[in-house]
C-alpha cells in the first residue's frame, strides 16, 4: 500500500500523539542513487523539508551505511540528528562519536582491506569507513559477473577475521559482529528522544533491520513507529516485503515529507 492511500488509517495516529520522531534514510531514499557514491546529493527539496520538520518534531534524523561525518557534510543540517556506518557511528559535541564495542575490530578490518585490496577487478572500490569496509562494484564492467567472483571471497574473509558480511545495492560490506544496525539504533533514538511516535523511511537491505524494528515497537506497544520503504528500480524485495508503506522513489518521499509537514503544522 502506498502511504497516499494510508493517511486515514496508518497515518493518523502519527498527528494525534506527541513527540513524533521521523528517521531516514539517505542513499535511495533523499539522494538519488547514482553510479559513483561521492556523487550523491541530496535533493533541495528534501533538504528543505527536513530543515521544515526538524522545527516541528522531537526528532528528524539521519541514519547512513555512510561514514557519519560524510553523510552529515551531504545533507547539510547540522540542527538534525546523524548515525552513520548503520548505527555504530554517531555525530554529537561536533565529532564522530565511535561504539567502543567497534574499536577492537579495527586491526581485523585492515586485515580485511589489506587482502582485498589487490583482488579488485577494474571499476572496483573498496572504502574505509573507519568502523566497516565497503566494496562497491557498480562501476565493474559487468557488476553480477564480479558479485559472483567476490562473494565467496568476502565469505571466506569475514570467516576468517570474524566479521560480519552484508549485501547492499551493488554493495558488499564487513562489519563487526555486533548486534548494532539501523534497527536498534531506531530503538536507541526512540528511547532517547521519548518519541511516542515515529517513522523510518529507507529502501535498501539495510533498512529492513528498521523497517522490522518499527512493526516490532508498534505490535509491543512501547511506541506508534512506522517503516516507509522507498519503491525504486532494484530495491530488494525485502524492503517491499517488511514496510508498512511505500513511497514512489525520492519524489514520493518527498511527497511524504510535504505531506506530513503540512499535517503537523494545521495540527
């Protein structure tokens, strides 16, 4: 069902309780995907928006696969809240704040980066985000052939160095094996923020650990949450399967957004 079609169900609850709380996505969801990830921007209209409901709310923030200091710099609001690297990065007091379960696994990443490293195939990227690694392949000449070149290798090196292995859109990333995702840390800003409502938005396989999250708070009861998942060419059908509601690609979210900042300002 497409959120259109839920202001007057779903939807609703989300104007008539306090302390609403809209997380989201960036990549996919506010930022156009595009071939070379440093090419990513944020739409103004999204930036406009968000700068709108960050007025209004108890809480508009960001959360990123992305390293937390660069998603930050991409959106370009420093009044919102940002985690980065799916929750084990935080932005507060002006500097990255790191999970201190995440410190020890550095040499083991670089382990990782040193191994993978001279594997690349040409068009290749592997980037260090300080807490997780990265290796992007759109950019390969033929990106399913190199997807099945490297996952057995990225499987064998995450059993190895005793990381995680997680796939995105044209992505595979190692992580540390720690119970943090964009799941719990949709948990962490609810508690934090004493949000009695909220709403996370994302489209990618990373966001299903949310998009599950916010049905799993709403069905305990301990807040209203939400999971709007971005419908879009390639979006696993995870996404589809998990989110409450849809949005037609990053104009539908921001005909979500629009939408829900007019609501909360005749509110």
């Amino acid at each position: 069902m497409y959120w259109q079609d839920a202001t007057e169900t779903l939807l609703k609850p989300l104007l008539e309780r306090p302390r609403l709380g809209l997380i989201t996505d960036m990549d996919g969801t506010i930022s156009p995907i595009v071939p070379v990830p440093e090419d990513a921007q944020v739409t103004p209209r999204s930036r406009e928006l968000l700068q709108a409901l960050g007025a209004r709310l108890a809480l508009v923030a960001v959360v990123s696969g992305r390293a937390v200091a660069d998603v930050r710099q991409r959106v370009g609001l420093p009044e919102l809240v940002y985690a980065g690297n799916h929750g084990l990065e935080r932005w507060a007091n002006n500097q990255v704040i790191l999970a201190p379960e995440a410190i020890q696994f550095r040499p083991v990443l670089a382990a990782a980066q040193a191994a993978i490293t001279p594997q690349l195939l040409p068009g290749m990227r592997l980037e260090d985000k300080g807490a997780t690694l990265s290796i992007h392949y759109r950019q390969a000449a033929d990106p399913q052939a190199a997807a099945a070149v490297f996952a057995p290798l990225m499987e064998a090196l995450a059993a190895q160095h005793g990381l995680k292995l997680f796939q995105g859109r044209m992505v595979f990333e190692l992580r540390p094996p720690l119970h943090i995702h964009k799941g719990t840390i949709l948990r962490q800003f609810v508690t934090e923020y004493r949000l009695s409502v909220a709403i996370y938005v994302g489209d990618d396989t990373t966001d299903v650990d949310a998009l599950q999250m916010a049905r799993d708070m709403r069905q305990e009861n301990s807040c209203y949450a939400l999971g709007l998942g971005v419908e879009s060419e390639g979006v696993p059908a995870a996404v589809l399967e998990t989110a409450d509601l849809l949005a037609a690609g990053v104009a539908g979210v921001e005909a979500f957004f629009a939408w829900l900042l007019n609501a909360v300002s005749a509110s």
